[in-house]
C-alpha cells in the first residue's frame, strides 16, 4: 500500500486546513472523514475574517452573511444594541467545511469520505516508523497522523491520550429557514439560561437559533430546549416545531500534552473551545495550520518538532483560554448584574470582537473587566 507523509482523520476546519497547508508544501497527504461531504454540523456558524490570512483563496463563495451589529436581552427585556467595529462572518458549517476541504483537494489531498477510521496501529521496521490506520474501506499507511476527529473521536484514545482536560458542555440548535429581519444583526440572550446564553445567528436564508450552557461539566438536552424554543418565538419561529440537534462541546480546561510518537492532536480534539464565548472555529484552524507545520518540520527532520507543537498551543491558546476561564467564572456568578455591568458599555462588545477576530487577547482587557465586574458587586453589597 502507498505511504503517506501523513493521515489527517476529520474533515473539519481543523483536519481540512492542515491537509490544505501540507499539501501545499508537496506533502502526500490522506484525509479521512467518516460522513459524506457535505455534511450537516451543529454550529452557530460566526467566523473571524481574519482566518482568511491563513489561507491563499477567497472565502466569500461560503460567507452567509455579514453581521455588523450584536443586540443583546435579558429575560427578552429591553434590548441593547452596538454597532461592531469589524463585520464577523456568519456561516453555515456543511458548506464552510467543505469548502476548505476542496481547497485542500486542489493542493493534491486526497480525500476519502464515508470512511470511517477503525483503529490505528504504530509499526517501527528497519528503522522506518509509520502508522497503520484501519478502516470502513480498507487499510492505509501515514509516516505521521493529525487527529481531528473532534471531542467524541475515537482517536485521542487509541493514540494513548487518556482522559483530556475538558470541561463537556452542551447545545443544541435549530435551523429555521426563512426570510430573515435585519439580517446584519447578531443576536444573545443572557437572562433565559443559566450558567450560559440563547443565541440567534443570522444566514442568508434563514437563521441558527441555539442555547448552550458553558460552565458545568455535562447538560442534558432537555434543560435547553425551552429557552431556545421561547427565544425562536421572538423571531416567528415555532422552534418546538423545527428538527433539533443537540452536541456536547469540549471546552478548554487546562493545558496539556498534544503529542505522542509520529501523531498530533489538533481542533476540538485538542479541547480548544473557548471557555467564555464558546467559540471553536478560528482555534481549530489554528491548530490545524499548526499541526501540519509542526509535522511538515518534523519530515524535514526536526525531532523536536510535535513537542513544540503542543508548546505553541499552550502558549497561543493555553495561556487566553486561562484568562477566559477566569473571565467566564465571574460573568456567570452574578450574571444579571454582570450583564448590566459588561454588556451595557459598548466598549465591552467593541474589546470581545476584536478578541474573536483575534486582534486583541484576553489579557489586554480581562484585568479590566474583572475590576468593573468587582465593582458591581461591591456597589450591590
């Protein structure tokens, strides 16, 4: 069978950018994707436009809509709208993943979807190391492996990963199509759901609306259903009505070990899921970019090459997921006064924008927010 320079398992941003960039260094590479592509993916679906100077194409085929103003409610009282200082994306997940796999396809991947990886095997034979991935349509061979099959994917086990620092959160979603009111409004809710937010994310043929709770390890679906369903009532939408999905979401919980013999762990199998906003998208890209730079240097000969990998996302990442985390434990202990503290000062909306673009960290401006949240209490007390 052929030898690959490497097997990237999961089709998602993660997967699809890091078969893109080592393709484009000359990489033979295999990616594998156990569903059929296109593929339906829960997800709210907002991206950072400054992914696009990772990459050397033009998204707009799969950008849905821009939005340029957030409006927030609690309780669905009276709303507080700001002007964003920056458009975000909005997209939807089956077209915005496969389209970054098709440009990887055209760097020479090769993709093989409805193909489900069935275990892995590492072999070392006169001095020549790879791994041996099984599965739903046969057997292949990689010198190394990215393994982005998201949280729930088998492959973090079977590398010897054991038990990830997660916190496992959850949310689910409707997607109502329709014709869409103020379609460059993005739109949360913070008063209907504890511990987390009710969302509406503007497409152009419709919306995302979803409620997700972040900050306890594990939530069933039911508890979130009826916050989304009121919320979808303020929009015309029956959302009892519409088909629900639900997902668990692997929230950062602490640094740790990336690497292991010839393999990585990138996206959401990395646990790099924002603790705060809960967004997943734009680290996953990252970490996909990093992995196949760290596997491209460690072809090139570079042994230290993957363990560097997981001290650039520890460093990158780690270090804002941290400062989020800190941030995301004082919104959600007194969230009504933190919405009236935070939320009611443009500035808070202008500073969380550029940290989603990834213009700005956390660390430029959580000291900050701390001390006003601090003082909210101290003023309530």
């Amino acid at each position: 069978m052929p030898l690959y320079d490497c097997i990237v398992v999961g089709a998602g941003p993660a997967g699809a950018s890091a078969a893109y960039h080592l393709s484009k260094k000359g990489h033979t590479v295999l990616l594998l994707e156990k569903a059929a592509l296109p593929r339906y993916k829960p997800c709210g679906g907002g991206v950072s436009p400054q992914v696009a100077k990772w990459f050397d194409f033009d998204f707009e085929p799969v950008i849905s809509q821009k939005v340029t103003r957030a409006r927030y409610t609690w309780n669905l009282g009276e709303a507080i709208e700001v002007d964003l200082q920056a458009p975000i994306w909005m997209v939807r997940r089956n077209e915005f993943d496969h389209y970054l796999v098709q440009q990887a396809q055209k760097q020479g991947a090769r993709l093989l979807d409805q193909t489900k990886a069935m275990g892995v095997k590492f072999v070392s034979e006169s001095g020549k190391a790879r791994w041996q991935v099984a599965t739903s349509g046969g057997a292949f061979e990689g010198s190394y492996l990215i393994a982005a099959d998201g949280g729930r994917g088998p492959m973090a086990k079977w590398l010897g990963f054991g038990d990830r620092k997660a916190s496992i959160a959850g949310a689910i979603e409707i997607e109502p199509k329709g014709t869409v009111e103020n379609s460059h409004v993005v739109h949360f809710e913070f008063g209907l759901l504890k511990n987390g937010y009710v969302w509406n994310f503007p497409k152009r043929d419709g919306y995302s609306i979803g409620s997700g709770v972040f900050r306890t390890d594990r939530r069933k679906g039911k508890d979130l259903v009826a916050p989304m369903a009121e919320y979808a009532s303020a929009f015309g939408v029956d959302g009892d009505a519409e088909p629900k999905f639900g997902h668990p979401v692997y929230i950062w919980n602490g640094n740790q070990r990336l690497h292991t013999q010839h393999a990585v762990l990138a996206g959401e199998a990395a646990c790099v899921v924002d603790p705060l906003t809960a967004e997943g998208i734009r680290p996953s890209i990252f970490t996909g970019i990093k992995a196949a730079e760290a596997v491209s240097d460690a072809i090139a000969g570079n042994r230290s090459a993957l363990a560097e990998y997981t001290d650039i996302i520890a460093e990158e990442i780690g270090h804002e997921m941290k400062l989020a985390t800190r941030l995301a434990k004082a919104f959600y202990a007194a969230p009504h006064l933190s919405y009236r503290t935070i939320m009611q000062q443009p500035s808070a909306t202008w500073a969380m924008a550029r940290i989603f673009a990834g213009e700005v960290k956390y660390a430029d401006m959580v000291q900050k927010a701390l001390r006003r949240l601090s003082g909210g209490l101290l003023a309530k007390s």
